[in-house]
C-alpha cells in the first residue's frame, strides 16, 4: 500500500514557477484531463499523489513519472504502468489500484497492489 497527500496551492505554485514540469510528470491524457476543470492544479495535485503512492506500493526506487498514469475511467481511476513500473508489477505478480481525492487545500491517495 502506498499514500500521498499534497497542499494543492503549494502544487500550483510549482508549476507556475516552473512551466516545463508539467509535461515531465504528467502525460499528455492527464493533462488534457485536468486543463479540462475549472482548477486544474487541483486534479495534477491528485495525480501526482497517485503517482507518488504506486512508487510507494511497488517499492520503486528508480522510476520515471510517465511510467504510471493515471487514466480517467466513469466508476474510477486506473493506472496504467509503463517502464520500470510496469516491469516491478509484473515481476511481484500485481496490478495497482487507486484511490484519488481533495479538497480545496489539499489532494491526497492511496493506492494498493492486488494479485493478478
């Protein structure tokens, strides 16, 4: 199991500073996704937990953050694993499951390994 929680303002301030991260930790569908919201650094805030709590849950050490992408489904995010991601769950025999949520000031998740 893994779990992040971010101050979304902190977050916002970040990208703002430094535009060009945005596409270093986010792929194209999630930003797409999140410029498509009224405050999209409240829906990157969540995804980069996401991101940080399927590290977590896998124990990677190495691992880029285009290698887990968070995939906007109607019932609930998946995750989609890519490189060293992908090859850490397929070694432990597991697929992730997450969970995303925030409030105005914060975003948080969790996200569990299960058995394929």
């Amino acid at each position: 199991m893994g779990l992040d929680l971010l101050e979304i303002d902190r977050f916002e301030r970040v990208l703002e500073r430094r535009p060009g991260l945005r596409s270093r930790l986010f792929t194209e569908s999630e930003l797409a996704y999140a410029d498509a919201r009224a405050r999209p650094g409240q829906h990157l805030a969540a995804r980069f937990c996401a991101k940080e709590a399927v590290a977590k849950a896998l124990g990677l050490s190495s691992w880029a953050f285009a290698d887990v992408e968070v995939v906007s489904r109607p019932a609930a995010p998946e995750i989609r694993l890519r490189g060293s991601a992908a090859d850490r769950a397929t070694a432990l025999g597991v697929r992730c499951v997450v969970s995303l949520t925030h409030t105005r000031s914060t975003a948080a998740a969790v996200a569990t390994v299960v058995p394929l």
